[in-house]
C-alpha cells in the first residue's frame, strides 16, 4: 500500500499565497521572478518563461481594492486620531509609510492572488 496520502493534485513544498506574495514567486516555478517593480508584474517569467502578462486579467480592478485599502486606512487614521490625538507631524511621520507599505503590499497580494488563481485554472483539464 503506497497510497499517497496528500492525493495526486497536491503540490507539496508549494508556498502559501502570503509568503508568494511577498517574496514574488512565480506559480509554476517558485522563481522569486513575479515582480519587476514593488508592485508591478514581471512580463514573464526569468526562469520557466511563464507569461505573467497573460496571466494577469485582473487589472481592472486594482483601484477598487485600493479604494477599499484607502477606506480602512482613513478609518485607522481617524481611530487613532481620537483615540491618542498625536500632533499633525507625528501623524504624518507613522501614516505615510504605513499607507504607502499596505498599498504595496495590498496590490502585490492581489496580483499573486489572481496570477495564482489564473495559472490553476489553466492547468485543470
């Protein structure tokens, strides 16, 4: 009996969304080669020569989930804002690096989410 027990779809070793998302993994190769730029795609993979370009129909709707990333954002600021009422520059000092990391981050987990959702649903017959 040498049945596997994770069945013959899993991929093991495979990184979660997360960490692919912040190191830029390509989906088919784990090459660190998504992302040319913060948060730019690559146009192909370095390693495989994956087509990320082809993969990525979702760009559409990138400025709605920097719309919504905005919203929680404001919502933060205003939060903390009552709550510790810090002076203007220190709100300035903690607030633009935060906006500008969870706006790079946000988009890049986006990006990885719908590259890796594309290049699975390619690959099922």
């Amino acid at each position: 009996m040498n049945a596997d027990p994770a069945g013959p779809n899993e991929q093991k070793g495979q990184p979660g969304l997360f960490s692919a998302a912040l190191s830029g993994l390509c989906p088919r190769c784990g090459a660190k080669t998504l992302f040319a730029a913060p948060a730019g795609l690559a146009d192909e993979c370095a390693k495989c020569g994956l087509d990320f370009l082809a993969l990525e129909r979702g760009g559409r709707f990138v400025g709605v989930v920097t719309m919504l990333l905005a919203l929680v954002l404001i919502l933060a600021a205003l939060g903390v804002d009552e709550w510790l009422r810090p002076p203007l520059w220190a709100s300035f000092l903690f607030w633009a690096p935060v906006t500008v990391g969870a706006v790079i981050f946000g988009l890049r987990f986006y990006k990885t989410m719908w590259v890796y959702h594309q290049y699975e649903e390619r690959q099922q017959p």
